[in-house]
C-alpha cells in the first residue's frame, strides 16, 4: 500500500472475514467512503478447507468452505452489481481454481465451491452484460501463495513435474492477469474462466 501511495496512487484497506455478512457490508462501506463508487471487484479470498473423503466431511467443514469461496462472493456481488449496472460501467473477477473445471478426491467442498463461484461469474456476466459491466473467473493453478506453505518438497516436485512449463507460478503472473482482467483493456472479455496455469487444463503432456 505504501508504494502505491509513493507512486501517487490512492490505496486503503480494511480487514474483515468474508464468512461474516456484517463484516462485508463493513469493508464495502469504508471502500466506498474512501475510494467512492466501486468500478472493480475482484473476490480472492478464499479456503482450501480440509481433506477427508466425503463420507468423512462434516456438515461445519463443509459450510465454512462454501461461506469463504461462494456465500461471501455472493453478499459481495449481491451489494456492488446494482450500483454497477446503474452507473452502466463495472469489472468483477472472482478467484476460481483448478477445482472449478476439475474434480479432486478427498476436498469435496472445496471442489464444489470453485465450481460454484465460476457458475456465478457466468451469471453475473449475462446480467451486466448490456449494462457495460462484465464478470470473469480467474483460474490459477499450482502457485506459490501461503496455502502452498508446509507441503513438503517431493510433493511440490510433483506438482510442478506435472505443470507443461514444469515450475509453480508466482503471485506476480496471476496478479497480472487480474489486472487485465479487471481494466479496460479488457472490455470485450466478459463470462469467461481465464487460466494461468502452466499449461495444465489446456494441454496433455506427455513428455
């Protein structure tokens, strides 16, 4: 936040638990008082919850997922599209994952509210759409964030081994997707799940 400022840009923040609708209402509240209208949302917190075969996964593992990556998304995008669409200009991008095209054993919330949170960006994107306001959901693969922290190194050798590019991404090549995403540059790119992965859902390497 500090560069941002030092660079001339305007930057502020405010913490909250996206699982709690007061919370939301909150951090929306002190956006709007301090950076006016909101013109971009980008929806990218999110849990990995935990791993247990579904005969093993609690109704409160399961519900605290799905408040983090699909219920919170919502609230957020339930308080800030109509203002879009009145204003008749808007960007909103939520995080997906791998898990919104793919299934995965053993993270059956998890899997289930990627899936979901792709399925609302498409909503979103046929609402706004006539308004000027588009909706996409990025698609990040196997990168190096804090819910990659603790896996030990044979298993991240492997994750990449199955990578084309055969290395992790960085923060820094998804954030610069987002941008693109969430700009203008990006007008005509509406409803869609946009991938940086390495190559993994649009390919088969057989090398």
């Amino acid at each position: 936040m500090a560069e941002i400022r030092a660079a001339g840009g305007v930057a502020a923040f405010h913490a909250a638990d996206v699982g709690d609708p007061a919370a939301l209402d909150a951090a929306v509240d002190a956006a709007e008082a301090a950076l006016g209208p909101i013109a971009g949302l980008f929806a990218n917190a999110g849990s990995g919850g935990r791993f247990s075969p579904i005969g093993e996964y609690s109704d409160e593992d399961f519900d605290a997922v799905l408040r983090t990556n699909l219920i919170g998304p919502f609230r957020l995008l339930r308080r800030v599209l109509p203002g879009m669409i009145a204003r008749g200009r808007g960007s909103i991008l939520f995080t997906g994952s791998l898990a919104s095209q793919r299934g995965m054993a053993n993270n059956a919330a998890y899997v289930a509210s990627k899936h979901a949170v792709l399925g609302l960006a498409r909503a979103a994107a046929v609402e706004g759409a006539r308004h000027n306001v588009r909706a996409n959901c990025l698609i990040p693969g196997f990168i190096e964030t804090p819910m990659m922290e603790g896996i030990n190194d044979a298993v991240r050798a492997g994750l990449a081994g199955a990578i084309p590019q055969k290395r992790l991404g960085t923060a820094g090549e998804v954030a610069e997707v987002a941008a693109f995403l969430l700009s203008d540059a990006a007008s005509h790119v509406t409803g869609q799940s946009w991938s940086v992965d390495g190559g993994v859902l649009g390919t088969i390497d057989l090398g």
